[in-house]
C-alpha cells in the first residue's frame, strides 16, 4: 500500500526558494520531489547506526590563510593513524584549499572527527558520507605497496623541499629497477 503524501507549511527564505525552484526546473521535477529527495537523503545519512564499522568521505573546503587550520586538520588525522586511509589536497585558489579524507572505523568516531574538522574556525564547507557495515581492506605491511597490484612507488617529479610544517618528511625518493624493453638484452 502506497504510503499518503501529507501537506504542511515551510517557512523559507524567498532567495532560497527561488534557488531551490531553480534546482527543481533544472532537473525536470517538483518542488516537492526536490524536498522528498533531500529529506531522504538527510534521513538516511541520520540513520547510519553508532559504534559500526565503516568507511567514510570527509571532504572540506578551507582558507588555508587562517592560522594553524591546516596543522590542525593534518594533526586530527594523524590522531586517527592508520584508520585514514587516503587523504587528497588541491590548491583551489590563492586562498582555499579541498581535502577529500577517507578514513575507516567506528561509524561515531569518524562522525565526531568530522563534525571537530567542520566546525574549525576558516572551513567554508564540507560534509562527511559514512557507509555503514563496510570494512576497510587490510593494509599491506609494506606502505610502499598498495593492494593486489603491489606496485611500487616511482620517484617524484618534483622536490619535496624541507620536511613540512608537520615535522616530517616524505624520506628519500626511491629509484626505480630499470626498465626494460625490446632492445635491452637480459643481463
């Protein structure tokens, strides 16, 4: 039996309404089916149970001119240690930064490191989606190797310069084995 659409009254802002039914005619549907969709959507990110284990995208857009933020946000993720998974920087502009963070654990920690992250003073926006009952893959003992593939690391084209504003240094580049090809006999 199909669940009976209910109608009540929503207070919003008219620039924001204006936006929302901009959105709708954008993608061919109702006002309302925009707001069943977000609510649903919002309803199941509420919905992920506490203390589970899961994997989870924190993405964060930051000033990276406010002080100490970028330490501070390397430094939550260094306090998570091997349960981040993956983290990606990008140079947006002169002045913001995209982290995009995968992390691995209980569904309530990595839900309460993002929301210390998002609230920092100099992040403009960002979200966390957690994934509920997924296990992160085992981590090869040696952190040169990723995965099935077992590839190494190649040296970098460019300089990391002095250790970072976290202390550390990415350590020396590593040479690669020669390649070989067609014309270079086997030794």
């Amino acid at each position: 039996m199909k669940d009976p659409l209910v109608r009540f009254g929503v207070a919003i802002e008219g620039a924001l309404l204006r936006d929302l039914d901009a959105l709708a005619d954008k993608r061919g549907c109702t006002r309302s089916e925009l707001l069943r969709d977000l609510a649903r959507a919002e309803v199941a990110r509420a919905r992920v149970p506490t203390g589970v284990e899961g994997v989870a995208a924190l993405t964060l857009v930051y000033d990276h001119h406010v002080r100490d933020l970028s330490e501070k946000l390397t430094e939550l993720q260094h306090q998570l240690g091997d349960d981040v998974r993956a983290a990606l920087h990008i140079h947006l502009s002169q002045d913001l930064c995209l982290e995009v963070v995968v992390m691995h654990g209980k569904s309530d920690r990595l839900k309460l490191i993002a929301d210390r992250m998002l609230a920092m003073r100099g992040v403009k926006h960002g979200g966390i989606e957690i994934i509920p009952g997924v296990a992160a893959p085992v981590r090869a003992p040696d952190h040169d190797r990723h995965g099935p593939h077992g590839h190494d690391h190649l040296p970098h084209e460019h300089d990391h310069g002095p250790p970072g504003p976290h202390g550390h240094d990415h350590g020396p580049a590593r040479r690669p084995a020669p390649r070989r090809n067609a014309k270079t006999p086997k030794r």
